[in-house]
C-alpha cells in the first residue's frame, strides 16, 4: 500500500459552510491538508479529488485502476442511489473504504441506504473529519496483514476477523473487543492496528463485530453477540492451528467491559441460560475498561452511554447490572489486568482502582497497571508505549 486516492463527491467543495452543525467547521482545504499528513504518517502518497459531477467521479476511478494502491471515497447524495458509482467502484478492483462525516444511520431514512457499500471493503460513518484518518488507517492494516472473515450469526455485525502469525502453531488466541461506549459509529477497525502488531508478536487474534447501540444492540443483544462470537473460535480453530485452552480476551473502554463479562458469561436478566461458554478465557486485558456498570452511570461516562446501553428506565431495577456488570459479577475466576491512564476523560481511573481493590478482595488474581500522564485513546495505538506495556502483560496471560 504506497498510493492512495480520496475522492469527495458533491457538495462536499462547502465544508465548512453548509450545514456546520452536521458536518463540521473544516473546510474542503483543510480537510485534504489534513488527509496528507495522515498519509504521510503511514509513509502513504495521497491524491485528493473532488466533484459535483457523477460521470467526472466514475473516470476519476476509471482512470485509478493503473495509479493507485486503495480507494476512500465520500461519494455525497451519490451514494444512495448511484448504481453506475457501485459498479465503478467494482471494476477498479482496488480495495475502497466508504466514509462519511455524519452519522448517516441516525439520519433521514434514505440516507440509510448505501448501493455503494457492496462494491466497498469497509464503511466508517459518523466520526466527523477524523473517519478519512480511520480509513487510511483501515487500507494500511488490511494490506499489512491477511484477514480471514468469519461469519459467527446470520446479521451484517455477526463478524470477526481473524488475523495469524507466522509459522505452524498452535497459536494463542487474543480476542480483541472494541470500545466506543457500545454505539454504533465504533467499529472494529479501531482495533486492526493492535491485530497487526500481535501476529508479530506471535498471537493469533480474533477481532470481534457485534450489535451495537443505535443498530440492534445494547443490553442484552450485545452480550449475546460476544458470547457467540467467542464460541465460534471453535469453527476458526478447525481451519488454522489456534490453541483453545489459550484464549485470552482484550478490551478496550466498552470493550473492556464486554472483555471482562466475558470471562463469566452469566446468564441474562430473563432467566434464559446462556448456550455458550464452550471456549473457556484464560484471562482478561482491560484497556481503560468500563469495569463498573453503576459506577459509570452515576458518573454519566459518555453523556449517559451506560443508560443507553443497559436501556434503563426509572422502572428498572438492578437485575441488569447483575447481568451485565462485571463488579457485580466478582469473583470472574481467572486473571485479570487492567491498564489505565492517569490522563483519562473518558473513562476515569478511579473506576478501574476501585474495581481492582474489589477483585482483589473477592480473591480473583488482578493487576492494575497506571500509566502516569496517558489518556484514554493511546491504549490502542500499536505505535505508543502504553500498547506496548499492555502487550507485555498479555504475555504473561498466554
């Protein structure tokens, strides 16, 4: 991956000035200014284009087919109905991430609606400017590592990639939970550097998709979805050499709750037992995890997200934190480490200390982890010293 072509489509020459409250104050300019130093971050040569005209665009990737390595592309209103734009996409064969800057999936029901999205490898929505970074990152790790999908339920977001190392295993398992605080503008890209940088370590990893708030999940689909989710390693398992009896789970915010629940996978608030736990988690890596459901809601951690995920009312009582929380859920029964930031605005460090203090005293085996100044997103950044001191700890779990 060496050449890259960003391609916006009508309307997006107005950034900045139509409709600000949607689509932000960046300007086309700054915007592009900004996609070539993220580019150039991944030793990357970007092209930008733009246009208000269909049949421009479709030569623009016409002509691609010879040039460029990958394709990100925010095709506008063409998106929703451009069939000509799908097919263009197709007949480049180069690797196409869609991105858009709003949320579409919250928006006008027509704008729900992508006919581009099948002719793409991935889709990233309502991250504002930040997406077009997310994409380019997407191309790079695709490129850097092969990617077996596995389909582990009939939905669109019953997905998990599988990612292995050299050489002829078996190999340890990490499966890899992404945060977002449950909604569904989060998707598993934000783990793929972590995947990549762990097949060089030796790990096999499995980079789990799920419902999420907003497209069909919250509590309990969500947790479902997990459970399910680490049950179908069982498939994976008879097509590579990976080693059952090592399967570590690692989470980060959201995902470090999803991570930790994991490790138990109780039955849910309506009694129904749960028909998984067929691949046992020999440990738990929480990365800023969300441990303490309670405690982020009397927190309002992400403007309320544990009320939407749990969707509480004033009439519910506390059998879904009982369910759903993994403080609530102590003893889990198998070692845990929790890495967390001093520096964290999103999920405070005081919920992982006052979490590990009670595991502890519930005599689970736990390690928390302070990292003296860092935030909440360097956790995930395969390039940062603070991943690199998680993926010490990992280690010692497998």
């Amino acid at each position: 991956m060496q050449n890259v072509l960003v391609i916006n489509g009508p309307n997006l020459n107005l950034l900045g000035a139509r409709e600000p409250d949607v689509y932000g104050s960046t300007t086309l300019s700054e915007l592009e200014s900004l996609i070539s130093g993220w580019g150039a971050r991944r030793d990357l040569e970007i092209s930008c284009y733009q246009s208000n005209h269909e049949g421009e665009i479709i030569d623009r990737l016409h002509a691609a087919r010879s040039v460029h390595d990958g394709v990100i592309i925010n095709a506008g209103a063409l998106t929703h109905y451009s069939y000509a734009l799908h097919d263009a996409i197709a007949a480049t064969e180069l690797p196409t991430v869609e991105v858009h800057i709003s949320n579409v999936r919250h928006r006008e029901p027509w704008r729900r609606q992508s006919v581009i999205e099948p002719a793409c490898i991935y889709t990233i929505f309502g991250r504002g400017v930040d997406g077009y970074r997310h994409a380019i990152d997407h191309l790079v790790n695709r490129a850097a590592a092969e990617v077996h999908p596995y389909r582990y339920g009939p939905a669109e977001d019953h997905i998990a990639d599988l990612r292995l190392p050299p050489g002829q295993g078996p190999h340890p398992v990490a499966v890899l939970i992404h945060g977002g605080f449950w909604r569904d503008h989060w998707t598993r890209d934000s783990m793929e550097g972590l995947a990549v940088d762990l097949a060089l370590r030796g790990w096999a990893s499995w980079n789990l998709e799920y419902h999420r708030v907003g497209s069909g999940g919250g509590w309990p689909a969500t947790l479902e979805d997990v459970a399910r989710g680490i049950d179908h390693l069982e498939s994976a398992a008879g097509d590579h050499n990976l080693d059952l009896n090592r399967v570590v789970t690692v989470g980060h915010s959201a995902g470090g709750h999803l991570a930790l629940w994991s490790a138990v996978r109780p039955h849910l608030a309506d009694g129904t037992p749960n028909p998984v736990s067929r691949v046992p988690v020999r440990g738990v890596i929480a990365l800023a995890g969300v441990s303490d459901l309670a405690d982020g809601h009397g927190r309002g951690i992400g403007h309320n997200a544990v009320d939407e995920f749990l969707r509480r009312t004033p009439h519910d009582g506390p059998e879904r934190y009982a369910s759903a929380s993994p403080a609530e859920m102590l003893p889990l029964g198998v070692p845990q480490v929790l890495v967390h930031g001093t520096a964290d605005d999103a999920v405070p460090i005081e919920m992982s200390r006052t979490y590990a203090a009670r595991a502890e005293a519930a005599g689970d085996p736990v390690t928390l982890l302070e990292l003296d100044g860092v935030g909440h997103m360097e956790l995930v950044d395969p390039d940062d010293p603070a991943w690199h001191t998680a993926a010490a700890a990992l280690q010692g779990l497998g």
